[in-house]
C-alpha cells in the first residue's frame, strides 16, 4: 500500500517534470541555439585568424592563433608605462576617487563599497599609464580613438537626456488633458525607426536644403555643413539622439516620481516652498535610485550607437565619429576580418556586462 | 487656491509651448516637406514660414511611391517580420513564462539564472556568429531570418514571469479541482488574465522589429528582402539618384505611420512596456 503511494508519488513528479519541460522547450530551444551557442562561437571565432570570405569557401581557411587578435586591437610595440601618460583619463579617475571618499566620510557608502570602487579606479589608473613608446605605435591605430568617441558620445548624451527627461517628467507629471498632451508630444519621436531620424537630422544640418543653415542665412549668417565639419559633426549626432530618445527616460522618471509620497508634497506646499526648492529638497532626493538606474540604462543603450554614426556622418570626418559597433561592422562586413571583429564585440560584451552587473546590484539594493 | 492653481498651470504651459513647438519642428519639417513639389524642393526648401507649411501642396509624392518603387515591397517585408516576430516571442514566452512562474521541475532556479543571464548579451555581440551561423543554414534573404534572432531574447519571458507570479493561487485551484489539467489551465484560465501582459510584451516586440537596423542591414541584402526600415537607409545614402527629396521624405512619413498609430491607439501599453523593458534590460 505505501509502496504503492510512493510510486504513484514519484510518477507524478516525473509527470510534472515532464509538463513542464513541455512549456519550457521551444523557449529554451531557441534561446540555446540563437542566443547561448551563437555568443560561445563568437569567443571562438574571436580566437582565430578568421576571413569572412575565404571561410565562406573554405571552411578549414581558419588558424587558431589564441588571443593574438585581442593583442593586435589592445596592445602597440614598445609599450612603456607611465604616472601621468594620460592626465584627462588619470585626472578623472582622481576626482572619482576623492568623491567615494568624501561619499563615505558623509556616511552614504559603505566602507567595502568604496574599497572595491577605489580598487577599480586604481586598476583603471594603471592602465591609462601604458602607451607605445619612443618608436612604437599601436597595433591598430583606430581602435582606442574609436572607444573613446565612443565615451565621448556616452558622455554627451546621457546627461543631457537625464537632465532634459528630469525637468520634462517633473513639469508634466501631473493629471491635466495639456499634460498628457505634451507627454505624449515629447515621447512620440522614441517610437520612431534610427532611418527616419538620421533622414530628417540629416536633412536638418545640410548646409544647402536643411532646416538650420535656412533660418541661418535668414539671420544672416554663414550656413555650415554640420556633418562634415570637425567638431561639429559629433555635436550633430548628439542633438539627433537627444531629440530621438528623451522619451524612455522621461518614462522612467514619471513612474518614479508616481512613487514619491503625495503627502510629501502636499507638506512641501503648506511650507510655502516654491517649485525650485520642491524640486531640490524632496524631489531630487527620493529620484536618486531612479536617476541612478537611468543613467546606467542610458549609457548600456547609448554605448551601442551605430546607426547615427553609420547613416548620418559615415563615421567621419577624419574618423572623429567612428564609433565601436560601427567599427566592428566594417572590419566584419568590409574588411571581411571576423576575428577582430568579434574580438571587439567580446570587449563590447564585457563593457556591457559590466554596466549590467551594476544595474543589477543598485535594482537589489532598493529592494531590499 | 483654484485661481492660483490655474494661473500656475497656464505659467507652466506657456514656459514649455515654444520648447514643445521645437520638438516637434523636425517631424512637422518631414511631413511638409514630402507635401511638396520635387521641382520646388531642389530650387528651395523654405518656400512658406521655413518650409514648415506645405505650399504648394501636392500629394504626388505619395502617388509615385505607391505607383513605382520597392516601397510597398519593403513595407510588406516588414509587416510579416514585425507580426511574424510578434506572435512568435508572444508563444514563448507566455509559456516559458508560465513553467518558470508557477510550475515545479527540477533544476528550476539554475536555468532561470542562466535565462535571465542572457538579457546582458546585447545583439551586437552576437551578430557576427549568428551571420555565419544563417550563411551555413541558408537563411539570409528570408521573413524568418529577421524573425529568429529575436526570438531568443528573454525580455518576454521576464515580463511574463513577473506578471504569472502576481496572479493569485485561487483561480488555478479551482480551476484543478474542477478537472482542468496543466494545459488546459494555461489556455483558458491564465492567457485571458494575461491579456494586458501580453500586449506589452507584443508592442515592445512590434515597435522594435519594425525599427530594427543592424540585423536586417547584415541578414538581407538583396533589395527585394529589405524591410522598411532598411529600404529608408538605402534611398537616403543614394540620395543623389533617387527620385528627389519629397519621394524620400514620403517614404519617411509611411515608414512611420504604423509606428506612430499604433503609439497614439496604445499609448497607455507603450508606457507601460517602455518603463517595464527599459528598467530590465
């Protein structure tokens, strides 16, 4: 009799077992054979000497030549290190020391935080001192000037879309038809395709037929050709991403500030505070969590550029908005080099991943 | 008190009107310009208030597109990718996402971990193995070649997990003690209560499919296999030979409309899908 019921016990938790598996297959199907096993094979393709074309006709064209590809992108000849070889890079890693310190001396990180963030900023010094030496030279001269375009545009970008997004959300975080209105007026450019932005902002700068260099000339000025204008080039693309992708963050901030208690505000009103110090006093410090998660969401999403840069500047002029994905789709798909390529999509991948490690640390830490 | 709440409100839309008219200039700037003469536009582009209001209008531009041209071919394309992908992560991932939320089998949590892991993979890490991937399958130039990558990515699955687990224990209970088995309980009793998570996750896979560049640009390379999206990028880099500036800006404006109507019909869902996809990944 028990015997019986034990078996019954076990076949139903095969039988579990096995619905389950039912539901759970296509998913995990897919999910090992486009996602899982594409990315092991890109780490391996990244660990050959690997040309697109002559693979194509014959599979065995491949070497193994270990992690001589990730050499070739990071690494010069007659690399000599030096204290201050980069005193921007090695400045800022300085100012983002003293900040943790004076964060923990005002009590707001914990004493293991800022000790792995110290650790970090002391690994990251060490390596901005290393460069080619007298007589040395990079193995590839694109690849550092391209990440850092790449920082450059993540740095341009994601404070303007914060604070723009913040002081959008707060002004129009409330229930009136005008409101919602604008709300919907500012979001509606997100929803459109990377195409039909750089069509039009492409269109915007031209110096001939576009929008800016016409009121321009109105004023009497001298129309220029933005997107091949040094200097100007990159702040094109800025404005058009900017103006393409306040709407995700602006989101984010309006469910956050749903969160704040009314009662909060209802208080801050009977201080007879006005909106500045509103914003300032309780707004700003109960957003913290969700700013912090918006700017590390933005600068995951914003470090993957590559249709601006692709279809509005080419990359150019002289490179100086070539960025990492488009760098990794022209040695893939032009210069037929998928060893590299992937090489640097792995370097993207561990960037990323980085970023989302921290976003998933800060998302615990709140609910906790 | 009222008075002063009013007179505050009109302050504060007065303060974002010009702001407001400026965020919207380049849109307006494209749909006027695609109202325009071709002839007019390689003359001048600020005919009326900047080229802002469409005069001398003409809808010919539209006419030609649909007439002549590879547009109504791309925009074919890429409705069947974008419901095709649609429908596609809509099936797993109410049902992976419902085994992952409310069903018991062994090894439960490590394949969870490992499925979440995969949302930090971002597709430019992939692309390149998945191209060779699809060369050796045969399956560039196809719907299902732009459909298939995406299928994989667990953003759906993470939002039906989250939703299952808030549904309470008593529907499907009562449900089995009625007789209902596994299945049955999925179909009738838990999709009806998903409706609103699903068409979440549909937006957020339609818009991203019908904007989708990168892979498209890798995967299809033959113009009778563009998307729309795709086909946008090549009238504008062959813009010297195309058929002049209002045809392009009109075949902005059709790439854009199914996305914008479907924003202004589900804009509560587009919300909703935005800010749950955006603060996961």
């Amino acid at each position: 009799m028990f015997e019986q019921f034990k078996t019954d016990l076990r076949w139903a938790g095969v039988r579990q077992n096995l619905v389950a598996w039912v539901f759970l297959l296509p998913f995990v199907f897919v999910y090992v054979a486009f996602l899982i096993y594409p990315f092991g094979r890109g780490v391996w393709i990244s660990l050959h000497d690997w040309n697109l074309l002559a693979v194509t006709f014959n599979p065995d064209a491949k070497t193994f030549i270990g992690l001589d590809n990730y050499l070739r992108l990071f690494w010069g000849t007659e690399m000599t290190w030096r204290a201050w070889a980069r005193p921007v890079l090695q400045g800022l890693c300085v100012l983002a020391a003293v900040f943790f310190v004076w964060r923990y001396r005002i009590g707001e990180l914990r004493w293991s935080t800022l000790w792995q963030c110290l650790m970090v900023l002391l690994l990251l010094m060490f390596l901005f001192g290393w460069a080619p030496g007298e007589g040395g030279r990079w193995f590839d001269r694109r690849f550092w000037p391209t990440v850092g375009n790449t920082v450059f545009f993540v740095a341009m970008v994601v404070p303007a879309i914060t604070i723009i997004s913040l002081l959008l959300a707060t002004a129009l975080n409330r229930e009136t038809r005008g409101a919602a209105f604008l709300r919907t007026l500012f979001f509606l450019s997100q929803v459109l395709s990377v195409t039909v932005v750089t069509l039009i902002w492409q269109m915007m700068f031209s110096a001939r037929q576009g929008l800016v260099a016409n009121v321009v000339r109105e004023f009497g000025g001298v129309p220029l050709s933005w997107l091949a204008e040094p200097g100007f080039a990159m702040a094109a693309i800025v404005i058009a991403t900017v103006w393409w992708s306040i709407g995700i963050a602006m989101v984010l901030f309006l469910a956050g500030l749903q969160d704040i208690p009314q009662e909060m505000q209802e208080a801050a009103k009977l201080d007879r505070a006005n909106s500045v110090q509103a914003f300032w006093y309780i707004i700003l410090p109960n957003l913290k969590r969700t700013i912090t998660l918006v700017v590390i969401l933005q600068i995951i999403l914003h470090f993957q550029v590559f249709g601006q840069a692709h279809l509005m500047t080419q990359g150019g002029p002289n490179d100086q908005t070539q960025v990492l994905v488009r760098y990794i789709y022209q040695t893939a798909f032009r210069d037929s080099d998928l060893g590299i390529a992937s090489a640097m999509a792995v370097f993207l991948f561990v960037i990323m991943a980085v970023f989302s490690a921290v976003q998933f640390m800060v998302s615990r830490e709140d609910e906790q | 008190m009222k008075t002063m709440e009013n007179r505050r409100l009109a302050l504060l839309y007065t303060m974002l009107a010009l702001p407001a008219f400026i965020w919207m200039v380049p849109t307006l700037w494209m749909v006027s310009l695609s109202l325009q003469p071709n002839a007019l536009l390689a003359r001048t582009t600020s005919n009326t208030f900047w080229g802002l209001i469409p005069y001398p209008l003409t809808l010919d531009n539209y006419v030609n597109l649909l007439a002549h041209g590879q547009v109504h071919v791309w925009f074919f394309n890429s409705l069947v990718v974008a419901l095709g992908m649609t429908i596609g992560v809509l099936v797993l991932s109410t049902t992976a996402g419902y085994a992952f939320a409310r069903l018991n089998f062994v090894g439960k949590k490590t394949l969870l971990v490992l499925v979440l892991l995969g949302l930090m993979i971002p597709e430019q890490a992939v692309f390149i193995p998945l191209y060779t991937l699809f060369s050796e399958l045969g399956w560039h130039n196809s719907h299902h070649g732009l459909i298939i990558p995406r299928l994989a990515v667990p953003i759906g699955v993470f939002i039906m997990i989250q939703f299952f687990r808030g549904v309470t224990r008593d529907v499907e209970e009562a449900a089995r003690i009625d007789g209902a088995n596994t299945f049955q309980i999925f179909w009738h009793v838990m999709l009806p209560l998903a409706r609103p998570a699903m068409m979440t996750v549909a937006i957020l896979t339609f818009l991203y499919a019908w904007n989708d560049y990168l892979w498209p640009l890798v995967s299809a390379q033959r113009t009778e296999h563009f998307t729309i999206t795709l086909g946008l990028a090549s009238l504008q880099s062959n813009f010297a030979q195309s058929e002049g500036l209002g045809s392009v800006m009109a075949s902005g404006v059709i790439a854009s409309m199914p996305v914008v109507i479907l924003f202004l019909i589900f804009q509560r869902y587009v919300v909703r899908a935005v800010a749950v996809g955006g603060s996961k990944g």
